[in-house]
C-alpha cells in the first residue's frame, strides 16, 4: 500500500481531500447541533469519511441548534 501511494501521490491527495471534507461538515454539525460526544468521536477516530458520513445523513437528520428551535 506505501509503494502505491508513493508512485500514485494523487491518490493519496484525493483520499485526504476525501477526509478533510467529510471530517470538516461532519464536525461543524455536531458543534452546531451541541453534540459533544459526537464531536469528540469524530475528531478523534479517522474513518476516512464513514463515520462522518453515517453522523451527517443518518444520526444529526431532524437535529437543529436551539438557537434556531427556539426562534
């Protein structure tokens, strides 16, 4: 696996645009929904945007801020 990241480096950028994408919205919602486990588990584990991507389309579905409830 090191010798094809090596000989392919755009991979390897794709797959960290990949992660930083995912990692980066999964971990503005859960701020923006006050998830703090969710927020710690997410920056913590690398999945490689699976977990990110179950939190952001399955688990954060239907929670808003209260800021935007309450208004």
């Amino acid at each position: 696996m090191e010798q094809f990241f090596r000989q392919n480096l755009w991979a390897l950028a794709l797959v960290i645009a990949w992660t930083l994408f995912w990692k980066g919205w999964a971990l503005w919602k859960a701020a923006r929904a006050n998830s703090k486990g969710w927020f710690i588990v997410l920056l913590v584990i690398n999945t490689i945007g699976i977990l990110e991507i179950i939190y952001i389309f399955a688990v954060s579905k239907g929670k808003r801020p209260k800021e935007l409830v309450q208004s």
